[in-house]
C-alpha cells in the first residue's frame, strides 16, 4: 500500500475510521453535513482500489452529476501521483494495477449493469432512486464486491428503511452515525461553524443536516 494512502488512513479520526473501515460487507453510514464522511468514503475506496488484484472498476455513485463530478476532483487531489492517469470528461482515474476508479450518476439506472465492480460506494443514498441500488446489487454479485452508503437522513422512504435494517442487526450490514459535533471533538471542524448553522438554518434543516 502506498505511502499516500497511509497519510490521508492517519489523517482520518475514529469514529471514521470505525465507520468506513467496518469488516461487514455492506455499511450504512448516517453522517451530517460536514462530518466528514466523504473523505472517509474516498479514503475507504481508494484501499479497495489499491488492494485490487483483479484490475476490476470501482464505482463511486452520487444522485446527479455535479455530485459525481465533486467527489471525483476532491479524490483526484488526494490520490495524486497515485493513480496513472485520470480523464476528466468520463471522471475516472486508473491505477498501475489495471483497476479504474468511475464516479457516476445514478440518475439512469439502467446504466449500472454489466461491469465488474470491485467496490462500491453510494454517496447521498436516500437522496437517489431504489432502482439504482437494485442494478448496483444485481452488478456486485458475482464479484461480491463490499458497499458503503453515505448520506443525511431524509424522510422515511427506501434509503432510511435501509438503514434502519441495518442499524438492527441485518447478517451481512454495519451500521454507524457519525454527525458533524464528533468532526468538532475530533478537532477537525470548527464549534463556532455548527452554532453558526444551528442560528441561520431553520430546525429542520439544522437537524436533518447538521445534527
């Protein structure tokens, strides 16, 4: 494993760590607004990537495209001279081992079958449609290629059901919350900013969001 992976593991703090790195296959993550759960997801993605022996694809998915396309630039910065090359227009990096790492949109789900993934991260999960997670489950199966979701509680549709499955034990899921006062403890976020949104933001949103 490359010296750069290792600064950016070390750079994580617990519950991160705990979080992302958890053994099970499937991990449902519930993380507000700046708790630092994408950098721990690229992290995360980026060991799997480097630990392909299979030359496989990797799949970081997000909602939309913009979402895709910001995920994609922040881990194109952390892994620089890392990865062989990157490609801007297809955001996708490749490694000198052969395995491609894509952040793409689940916005056409149709569009998520047929490839051999090795990994799997979905960012803002409940935010997204069942069916892009059906077509990423029926794409893993033959490699059983592990999963983490990311994303804020919102309302009470597929993706909180998700989450609560696993938050109760389902065989196979891990469950964790991490929320931005626990990036404030780890020293990583400032307190000033949270009270800041707790008075601008409205309650609903400071609590779907923040806490």
């Amino acid at each position: 494993m490359s010296d750069s992976l290792r600064v950016n593991l070390s750079a994580l703090y617990p519950k991160q760590r705990d979080a992302l790195f958890d053994p099970s296959r499937y991990v449902a993550i519930e993380g507000s607004t700046k708790s630092g759960k994408t950098v721990g997801a690229i992290t995360w993605q980026a060991a799997q990537v480097l630990r392909d022996g299979l030359s496989l694809n990797h799949w970081w998915l997000a909602p939309v495209y913009n979402q895709a396309r910001i995920a994609y630039r922040r881990a194109k910065v952390m892994f620089r001279g890392v990865y062989r090359s990157s490609n801007d227009t297809e955001l996708r990096l490749t490694f000198r081992n052969g395995a491609v790492w894509w952040f793409k949109t689940a916005e056409k789900p149709d569009n998520l079958y047929a490839e051999d993934v090795g990994s799997a991260v979905f960012d803002e999960y409940t935010r997204a449609r069942q069916e892009a997670w059906h077509a990423l489950r029926s794409t893993i199966t033959a490699t059983e290629a592990p999963v983490r979701f990311i994303g804020n509680v919102r309302g009470r549709g597929w993706g909180y059901q998700l989450a609560r499955k696993a938050e109760a034990g389902e065989p196979g899921w891990g469950y964790h919350k991490i929320i931005a006062q626990d990036a404030v403890d780890a020293g990583v976020l400032s307190a000033d900013e949270i009270d800041d949104a707790r008075r601008t933001l409205p309650e609903h949103v400071f609590r779907d969001d923040v806490l």
